[in-house]
C-alpha cells in the first residue's frame, strides 16, 4: 500500500497544473485581434508602439521645432528640443533661467514659443543698470553666457513687477526676439500663465552634431528672493 500511495503522488506532481480561465480567455482575445488585424502579430505590435508614443507624446516629453532665431546663440532655427511636460508636475514651478515652451495663444500669438524665464511671480525685473545689464530685485545679472554675441541685455528699457503665477520671458537673442518686452501693453501685460507652460526644454536630441542637455545658468542663482525686492 506504501508503494501504491507513492507511486500516486508521483503521478499527481506530473500531472501539468491547468491553464487559468482568465488566461485561456486573454489569449483567446489576442488571438482573435490578430487573426482580424491585416498583417497579424506585426501590425498589433506596431498599433501599441504607436499608442505608448502618443502617451509619451501627452504626457511625459514633446519634441519642439526651433523656429526663429530668437534663441540663439544656443538654439538654432531647424534644432529640435525635447520638451520635460513633468518638469512642474506635483508642485515644481519654472525657475529662473529656465527654458520652457508655452502656448501664447491670446497673447504673444496662436503659436507655441521658447523663451527664457528672467522673472517669477513677485520679481521685480529692471532694465538696465548703469552697466547696462538687466536687474531682478535689485541683483545684477550678467547674461554674457547664453547672450547672443554683440546683443545687449535690452535696448528697450521696462521696469515691471511680475505678478504671482505668471512668468517674465526673453529671447537669448534679444535684438531679434519678439518676448516679454514687446507686449507689456498686450493682454496680460506681456506674463505668461504657468498654466500655458507646456514644459521645460531639456535636451537639443536633433541634429546629432548639436546634442545637448541645456543646463539652468548660474547668472541667476545669486539673485534674492521676491520678497527681499528692492531699488
């Protein structure tokens, strides 16, 4: 009787463990999606490729096509941006120096733009000093870094407070930008609303030759706090 028992539970552990229901029933349904799809497996693979692209594409990054060139010398016309969408996701906001893509519909033009963040909400941005560079609350920037070659700071002078949830932008090109400057008479005084930021510009992916990350410039980083603003 031992050998009996111990041959049936040998016979038991062989036994393969059945297929679940639900699995039965998931391969049945691709099976079913491929036998009716043209080009079978191939065309299902490349249906979800082309879906988790467009989430990316949504959600995570976005390429951008320079398309001026107002932010040379660093972004040149034809350059093509990946753009960060969760960069001020779960409470992160744009920073100072900051390159970032924003909808200007209603205000700069039914266009999306790149620019360079001077200003966050509360700052007080003043062009120029006696050396002719541009102020935020009351600190000297020095710009030489990312300024196009020959360009000044501004030849337009403006002093203006930037409202709380709103941006200061300018083109690194500045003789040639259309930006901040030339619509603080426009709706909305020229700010752009962090709500029409799409993101921050990251890395220049194309051409090859041009691949880079774009860092945030220490110009800024010895600027004060909005509210220690003074002069």
């Amino acid at each position: 009787m031992d050998t009996e028992a111990q041959q049936t539970e040998r016979d038991r552990s062989s036994r393969p463990e059945p297929v679940a229901v639900e699995d039965r029933s998931r391969f049945a349904l691709v099976a079913r999606i491929t036998d009716w799809l043209p080009g079978g497996w191939i065309t299902l693979n490349l249906l979800v490729c082309l879906v988790f692209l467009l989430l990316l594409n949504a959600f995570v990054v976005q390429p951008f096509q320079i398309p001026s060139g107002s932010m040379e010398k660093g972004l040149r016309i034809g350059d093509r941006v990946l753009v960060n969408k969760l960069a001020y996701r779960f409470g992160a906001q744009p920073r100072r120096g900051d390159v970032v893509v924003f909808d200007g519909t209603g205000y700069f033009g039914n266009a999306d733009y790149i620019k360079r963040v001077v200003g966050v909400g509360g700052d007080r941005v003043v062009c120029c000093d006696k050396e002719g560079r541009i102020e935020v609350n009351g600190r000297s920037v020095d710009e030489s870094t990312f300024l196009y070659p020959g360009d000044t700071p501004s030849t337009v002078p403006f002093r203006v407070v930037v409202p709380e949830g709103t941006l200061f932008v300018l083109g690194d090109h500045r003789s040639v930008s259309s930006d901040s400057r030339d619509h603080l008479g426009s709706p909305g005084g020229g700010m752009i609303p962090l709500s029409d930021v799409i993101g921050r510009a990251d890395w220049i992916v194309w051409p090859a030759a041009h691949l880079t990350r774009l860092h945030r410039p220490s110009a800024y980083a010895r600027v004060p706090a909005a509210d220690g603003a003074h002069g």
